[in-house]
C-alpha cells in the first residue's frame, strides 16, 4: 500500500518481548481507527532471555500508565541501580558503572575533573564514592528518587531487573485489553506486491492469509520480513564484538538481593549475574573462536556457587544490524533489526527507541520516504552509539593472558570511537554527540573504570583552591554515605511494596 490510503491494518510478526512492547505501545498511541493483529507461534517459542534494562524503561512503563508494584510484582523483578565491572582491566580490577551522575559540579566544573586531580589522596577513594546510585547498591539499599533536587537522595537513577518472557506477558494482558487481537499460527511465507514490493500479507501453515497495510517484523533472529522477504542486507560488527555465543543457566536466588547487574570478565568473554526476585540469572557471553561451547559451559556452571533450576539454555548471535530497519512497509524491531551483545543491558532499550522512532514518524497516509529515511537515519545512530560504548569496555584493556583478550586489546576500533579516545586521553573531555543514549557520566565511569587516564586535568580544575575542593568532596561523599545508611535494604523495600506472590 503505497497509495496514500490509510494506513489501517498493522500487523505485528512475533510475541516476544519486542512483539509484545510494539502491540501494547501501538495500541496506546497509534491512533482511533487502526486494527492491530499479533501473529506468533508457541511451538517456536521467544528467545527466553534478557533480564537486565537502563533507566529510560521508566519512561516506557510511564507512558503506557503502568503501575510500577504491580509490573514488579508480574515479573519478580528487582531495582538495578547500575553495573559492577570485575577483571575488565587486568583480571583482579572492579569498578562501577552507575546510574544517575557522578556526584555535582564545584564551581562548573564536572566532579571527575576534580577527583582526576585529587586522587592520589587516600581519603578520596573510588569515584563510585560520589555515586548516589553506586553507595546505596554496595550497601544493597534502596530509595526512589527526591523530589527535593537539594537532597543527595534526587541524584538516584533506577532501572529494573525482570523476567523478560514475564514482561512479555504483562504487556499481552495490557495490549489485548486495548483491542490487540493475536492469532496463533506459524508464518511461513509472505506476499508482496510485484509493482511497488511492499509485502500485503503473511501466510501461516494451515493456509490463512493475514493481511496488513504495515508490518512490524518482531521475529527475533529469524528476521523473516525484513531480512529474509525483503533481503535488508545484515551489517556485520562481529570483528569489533568478537563474542558471539552464550550459555545462560538460573539458580536460586541468592541470599544477599543486590540491586545491581554483575558483568565478570572471564578468558574468552565475560558473565553475567542478575538477581529477580525468584532466581538469579547466571549466562556466559564467549568467542566459540576462542573457547568451545563444553569448556565454556563448564567456565559458568564451576563459578555459580548457587543450585541450578533449570538446563543450560545455549544461543548463537551475532554483533550487528540490518542496514535498513525499516524497508518498504515493513519495520523491524527487537533481535529482528539488529543486536548488541547485552554486555550494557540495552536491547531492550533499543526495542523501545525504535517503537517510540516510530510512534514519532508514524505513517498517516501511505508511507513516505521522507520519514523512513529519518527513521533509518535515528535508528542508525543509536545502534552506533551502542556499539562503541560496548567496544570500549573490550578495548580499553591491559589483559594479555588470553588470545581473546590479546585480540581485543589491539584491534581496531571505529573512527568514533577513536576520536572519543583521543578527546579523552588528551584532558578528560567527553562531548555527547547527538542523542547519543549514554551520558557523559557514564562514559567517565567506564573510562576511568577501565583505567584510561587523561594525560591532564581540565585547566579549570588545576585553578581552583585545593582545601576548597577536598572539602567539598569530603563532603559530597559523606553525604552520600549518610543517604544510603538511612535507605531500606533493597530487600525490604521489594517485601514491603512489590514482592511476588
Ligand atoms: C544471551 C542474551 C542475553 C540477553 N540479555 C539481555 C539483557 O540483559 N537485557 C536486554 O535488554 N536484552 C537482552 N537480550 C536481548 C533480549 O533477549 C531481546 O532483545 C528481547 O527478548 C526481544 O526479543 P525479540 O522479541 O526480538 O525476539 P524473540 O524473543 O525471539 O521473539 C520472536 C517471536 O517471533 C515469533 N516467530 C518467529 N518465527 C515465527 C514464525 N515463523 N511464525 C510465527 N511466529 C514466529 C516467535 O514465536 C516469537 O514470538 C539478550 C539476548 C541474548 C541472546
């Protein structure tokens, strides 16, 4: 339908976490007037991983009017106030990628300018000290944001922890309830149109036609619109993120409920561990040209300390994206369009960039070039923005004891990533391009995690009084210690508001 007709007929290929985030956000926003129709298939099933999110999920849930206890409660999930490193740097390291800023500026400037040039001193510490979000997750506490911005407490930043394929069905309850209609079937072909290519419908294997004016692909790896009716060449990335398998394995649910995700640097990749409310989730990202799947899975299951509940779930991937994400009538979003290894948790951001993309540039009549081009353009962007922030935590290393870890040492980086580098090397200075999705304090926080040290401070810095600053930390530090000793443990405040039934 490329006619200037109405675009009235959406239809959603899979219901997966992506499926099930464009169905419940679509029938929300997308208008009066629109059928919204989800295909799946139950014998295939979703790729049943993906448990860790970043803040902007908040808005998400916001913007559909979803209570937050009763989405924790659905999916046992747990707060996440950032990312703890281990072994990143030369295999005995630890450092922490916060949520939220890194403390306030002195006088303009930015914190880390400050604790660059005074850290030599025992008293300041690690920068994580002037972390709201990293002090209360090492004392395993949790509070929601001040409203107060005077308060310590107004610079936490939250994300969750949930069981994904829970999500996806809380998101069904909610979408259906709005008029999504789903049909159970599996697809095995495509039509399309011969003069303008656009695909009109999807056939299942008993025979049924479903017809749409506007296909959203949520297929997962298989990509069966976009990738395999419409050929959208795949864009590999695999050379800068050689890891390109996983392992992942549940256990019971740790003791201690930390509200944040671990990321541990193994020989030819790195583990995960996160905490829900009903299990912890265990997974071990590799290089099968590094490592082979038996060694790797012995790799995680000899570190878990933790009884397993459940089989180890093996899966393959790769680093990359389609080079279009949107072609003709058809927009892929989820594993269909692309994926970044979950080393920074952001798929399912990426799910909900492309689904708010394209709310923003949604077709009215017919479908114009103008906003697919600038859909493409945006979604490019922020896969590319992802990218080199994962690329850096690969590359930003001093590990030799490996030949992954030599590889990823001395490869080359993309050009974005190296003028980045070199900005930084030279004074510290990081410059958010665009609408890059990391803050600065996040880059600082992986960069000096990750032991790159700017050869100087920012001028600025060195001209300030240094009694003033290092009283000014003491106390920036204090009052962040303080905030967090008076929070409820993570754990209370999940059996006081959310727990699970
Ligand atoms: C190892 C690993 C760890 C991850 N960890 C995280 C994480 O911590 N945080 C995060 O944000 N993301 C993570 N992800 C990514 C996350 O799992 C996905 O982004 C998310 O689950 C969305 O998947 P999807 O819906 O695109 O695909 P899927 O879950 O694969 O869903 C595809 C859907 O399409 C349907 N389908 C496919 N073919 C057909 C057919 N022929 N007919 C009918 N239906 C069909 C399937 O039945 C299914 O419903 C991780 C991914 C991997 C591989």
């Amino acid at each position: 339908m490329n006619d200037g007709a109405l675009v009235r007929r959406i239809v959603i290929v899979g219901g997966g976490t992506a499926g099930w985030m464009a169905a419940a956000a679509l029938a929300r926003f997308a208008g009066e007037g629109r059928r919204i129709v989800l295909v799946e298939s139950e014998a295939i099933g979703t790729v049943g991983v993906g448990e860790a999110t970043i803040p902007p999920i908040l808005e998400f849930n916001h913007q559909l009017g979803i209570d937050e206890n009763e989405f924790l409660r659905e999916t046992n999930a747990t707060f996440k106030l950032g990312i703890e490193f281990t072994g990143w740097v030369d295999g005995s390291d630890k450092y922490f990628h916060q949520f939220g800023q890194i403390g306030r500026p002195l006088n303009g400037i930015p914190l880390y300018q400050c604790w660059l040039k005074h850290r030599s001193n025992p008293r300041v510490g690690p920068l994580s000290a002037y972390s709201m979000s990293a002090t209360a997750a090492y004392e395993h506490r949790f509070a929601h944001p001040a409203q107060d911005p005077g308060s310590p407490l107004s610079q936490i930043a939250y994300a969750y922890h949930f069981d994904a394929t829970a999500y996806g069905r809380f998101l069904r309850r909610y979408a259906e309830r709005l008029g999504v209609e789903r049909i159970e079937g599996k697809i095995v072909g495509a039509d399309q149109d011969a003069a303008t290519g656009f695909v009109t419908a999807v056939n299942l294997d008993d025979d049924r036609r479903v017809r749409g004016d506007l296909f959203i692909d949520c297929s997962g790896f298989r990509s069966l619109l976009l990738g395999q009716k419409l050929g959208v060449e795949f864009e590999d990335w695999s050379h800068w993120l050689p890891c390109d398998r996983a392992i992942a394995v549940p256990t019971e649910p740790d003791e201690t409920l930390f509200p944040y995700t671990r990321a541990i640097a193994q020989d030819c990749g790195w583990q995960w561990r996160i905490p829900l409310q009903h299990r912890t989730g265990n997974g071990h990202v590799y290089s099968s040209a590094h490592i082979s799947t038996e060694d790797a899975e012995k790799v995680l299951i000899d570190s878990l300390g933790g009884k397993t509940i459940a089989a180890p779930n093996r899966l393959s991937f790769k680093a990359g994206r389609r080079s279009k994400m949107w072609e003709a009538n058809v927009i892929a979003i989820g594993l269909s369009s692309g994926f970044l290894e979950p080393l920074e948790s952001t798929s399912i951001h990426l799910i909900q960039h492309g689904i708010q993309k394209l709310l923003s540039l949604f077709p009215g009549r017919g479908i114009s070039s103008v906003e697919r081009d600038e859909y493409n353009r945006q979604m490019q962007e922020v896969f590319e923005d992802v990218r080199d922030f994962i690329i850096l935590h690969y590359k930003a290393t001093r590990r030799d004891d490996s030949d992954f870890w030599d590889y990823c040492r001395t490869m080359d980086v993309p050009d974005s990533l190296a003028t980045k580098l070199d900005l930084w090397r030279a004074k510290g200075r990081v410059f958010r391009q665009g609408r890059e999705l990391f803050a600065t304090a996040s880059w600082v926080a992986v960069l000096l995690g990750q032991g790159i040290v700017p050869e100087e401070q920012e001028p600025a810095a060195d001209a300030m009084d240094s009694a003033f600053i290092s009283n000014a930390m003491d106390q920036m530090r204090l009052s962040y210690r303080r905030t967090a000793e008076q929070m409820p443990s993570h754990a209370d405040f999940i059996a006081r508001n959310c727990a699970a039934a």
